[in-house]
C-alpha cells in the first residue's frame, strides 16, 4: 500500500490514504507495508521479525506493549524532519 505513495509529497499521499481508507470500509483488506501511517487505523497490527510474529495488536495496543512496533513509529516520526 505505501508504495503506491512514497514518492508523493504528505499532501497527496494522504488525500490518496483517505480515499482508500473509504474503498476499503466494512471490507477484509490485507495491507503490508513498512510505513507505521498507512497501518495506523488498522483493526490489528502484525509485526514480523526474523520471519515469525514478534507482536500483534491494534496500534494503540502496541504503541503501550510493544517493543519493535513503538520503535518504528519513533523512527518514521524523527525521519519526518530530516532534510539537506
């Protein structure tokens, strides 16, 4: 899914997010994606590690038990104001 969106600017990716976010409701979707926005209003969240779940649960959730998935946030919200 954030593939399709990574190469646009925060403007359109999330008019894009928002029109898929309304495709997709009442429906079954599979996302896999390693930007933590796109997967931030799942229903349930599953992290893998080393090819075996490490965590599961829905983002608040994790954000309060997890180890590897409050990591990642952390880093994709510092990455947000690099620049050169």
């Amino acid at each position: 899914m954030d593939e399709a969106t990574a190469s646009l600017d925060i403007e359109n990716e999330t008019l894009i997010q928002a029109a898929l976010s309304r495709l997709i409701k009442d429906k079954t979707v599979l996302v896999i994606a390693h930007r933590m926005r796109t997967v931030s209003g799942a229903d349930k969240v599953i992290v893998l590690s080393g090819g075996i779940i490490a965590e599961q649960g829905n983002p608040d959730e994790l954000m309060k038990t997890g180890k590897i998935y409050p990591h990642m946030v952390k880093l994709q919200m510092m990455s947000q104001d690099w620049g050169i």
